[in-house]
C-alpha cells in the first residue's frame, strides 16, 4: 500500500508577500499533508523567500528565471523539474500566463495541467490587454482542468460554457477576529493612540489604484483632523506613491509598514479599509476584513461574490465624482468609531456568515484535498 501523499507541483512565479501565494499558502498550511504535498516553482528573483516555510511542512521549492527576464529559461526550467521530478499534478496560479508553464508540463509528461484563475482585467491597461487576449485561449488549451477564485474570473477567463470548478479564496476565520488588545498594543507601539485610522493592504502596482486612495486621503485629511493612512505591501510604484503624497505634505499622515508577517493583526488596528481596485478576481483582503468585522468600501470593479456582510462592504464608483460618496461614507463610519451597540463591541466575535458562504479555510481546504486525490487517479 503506498503511503506516500500525493505531490502537487504549485506554479506561482512571483512571491511579494501577498496575493495569490498568500492563498496558496494557507491552503498548504491547513491541508492533510500526509494525503496531498505541496512543491512550489518560484521565481529566483523574488523579493521574499518561501522556502524555509516550505520545507519545514515537508515541501521542496525550485526556483527558475523570472518569466519577465527569461521567458525560455522559465519555461525549460518547469519542464526539467515536472520531467526529472515526474509530476503528475501541475497547478498554475498564472492566469493567463499558464502556458508558459503548462505547455511545459504537458511536454514533460503531466497528464493533469490545472489552470487557475485570480484575476480579471480592465480596459485602461491597452497593452497589458492585448496580452492577456492572446495569451488566454493558449492557456486554456494546454490545460485540462479548470479553477478560477469566483464566478467572475471564470467566466472572464474560460467563457461561460466551459466547466470550472469555484475555489474560494479562503481564510483561517479565528486567525482573523478582532483583537481588542492587539488593537491597544499596535496603536502604542506606532503611535496612533488617538487617530482615525484608514488602511490598505496590497501591492503597489497599478491593479490596486493607490493613485485613488492618495486622492481621497488628500480630501479625508482635511476635514477629519484624526484621519491617519497606513499603507501595507511593497511593489514596483511603492518610491512614486510615497513621492505623492511628500508633494501633498501628507507623510506627516502617513504611516508606511512595508511587507509583513503579522497582516492578520493589522485588520485590529484599523477602523477603514479602503481598496478601489480597477479589477480583482475576488480580492482576499475583502474577506478578510469581514472576518476582522472592519467596514471596507470597495471598488465596483469588485466581483459581488466579495461581499459576505453587507453592513460591513459597501462597493462604490471609482470616477471623480464618486470621491465624494467615499468621503461621505468615510465620515459615517467615523462617526460611529467607537464600534458600540448597546455597550458591547460589534466588532468582538467571528462573522459566522464568512462560515456559511465558503471562506472558512478548514472546509476549504478538504475540498481541495479531495479534487486533488480524484486528479491522481487520471
């Protein structure tokens, strides 16, 4: 009887200590590994290394030429390790870039190529479009199974006559609780005791719209004098976001926190999460700050499946005349800083409805484990 689990090669490319791995990590975290093994295909450039983590849960992680410098490098670096290490299971995480691992796979003998879909796109990004228009149906093609983070990415990614399978981008829901005294302990240690706090965690690339968020914190800050901005993450337009707003005077408002470990912490700290991205396949921080019970106001570009308590999100318009819908939500959730209901917290308790709709890691996660042991026996 053979008792070793099944290996599942998880392509991820680029690790920035968010996003997609963030997902795929807290699957491999909660996931029986002694029936299902993750192994990881990084890029060897990234700014954060995962393999200390990694094989301390048993797994291995190679690392190849980062696809945006050395696309034929990263190509034959998957299909010397799916040949070498004979995997049958490949999962890639790369929308629409898939076939350039997939493909790959597939030479080197993968018989179950899994594409997975994480994001959508927007009409703004002409160039980046006509990549993605070109590369999807590749993509597709080399794959033969399907899996996308909602209803939206996959009917953006697969069209909608083509089976796929929903996988939620699920949370550790406890992990994610309001914490009253870690609220306290990281207002002292940063020293916003007394300060109305607006946060965005996520990479600084242009998907995010940090711009947006830099030009309704410029009109927040001026008519709330407690307003206070914490940005969380790292990415390549970090240096021109932090330029912005020195030119705006508002640093002085600013708290900057880079890349973090403790992230489930920082949703107690906050009293508004604001994330008005141009597109999201889902969008993990919104299920998370349903989880932490923090008010988040979203972009409409945000698939509806993102919202779990509709006390807490609230989806708005991203135009120049929206800022002023933002700003009035701002200010109501402002007025009710206290988070009081009849004396008690509202915010001290897990959102039982994160449960119900299919974010809970630990349901999850089984699901997953059980498409993964049917896939080994193709």
């Amino acid at each position: 009887m053979n008792t070793e689990p099944i290996r599942v090669l998880q392509v991820i490319g680029i690790v920035a200590g968010g996003g997609v791995e963030s997902v795929v990590m807290n699957y491999y975290k909660h996931i029986d590994r002694s029936k299902v093994q993750f192994d990881f295909v990084v890029h060897d450039d990234n700014i954060v290394d995962i393999t200390d983590t990694v094989e301390s849960m048993g797994g291995k992680v190679y690392k190849v030429p980062s696809y945006s410098k050395n696309i034929f490098g990263f190509m034959q670096g998957i299909y010397h390790i799916v040949k070498e290490h004979k995997y049958n299971i490949v999962h890639c995480h790369m929308t629409t870039l898939g076939v350039f691992s997939l493909g790959p796979a597939w030479m080197a003998g993968a018989k179950v190529r899994i594409l997975h879909g994480h994001n959508t796109t927007v009409k703004s990004e002409t160039k980046r479009n006509i990549m993605k228009m070109v590369l999807r149906p590749l993509s597709v093609f080399v794959a033969n199974k399907y899996f996308a983070c909602s209803k939206v990415a996959a009917c953006w990614l697969y069209g909608s006559n083509k089976a796929s399978q929903i996988i939620n981008n699920a949370i550790d829901v406890e992990c994610f609780q309001y914490n009253e005294e870690m609220r306290e302990e990281l207002r002292s240690e940063l020293g916003l005791e007394d300060k109305f706090i607006i946060g965005h965690i996520g990479r600084f690339v242009y998907q995010k719209n940090h711009a947006y968020i830099i030009r309704l914190f410029h009109q927040v800050a001026q008519q709330l004098p407690s307003a206070h901005l914490v940005l969380v993450g790292d990415g390549p337009l970090r240096e021109s976001v932090l330029n912005e707003l020195k030119l705006l005077n508002l640093l002085e408002r600013v708290t900057y926190l880079g890349l973090r470990d403790d992230v489930h912490n920082l949703y107690s700290l906050l009293d508004v999460f604001y994330f008005p991205s141009w597109y999201e396949g889902l969008g993990v921080v919104a299920i998370e700050s349903q989880a932490a019970k923090l008010p988040i106001l979203m972009s409409n570009f945000v698939p509806d499946e993102a919202i779990i308590d509709p006390s807490l999100a609230k989806k708005i318009g991203i135009t120049d005349e929206d800022i002023a819908i933002w700003i009035n939500e701002t200010k109501r959730i402002y007025s009710n800083i206290n988070h009081l209901c009849n004396g008690v917290n509202s915010r001290i308790g897990i959102n039982n409805c994160i449960n119900t709709e299919g974010y809970n890691i630990q349901l999850e996660a089984k699901r997953l484990e059980e498409l993964y042991c049917e896939y080994s026996k193709i």
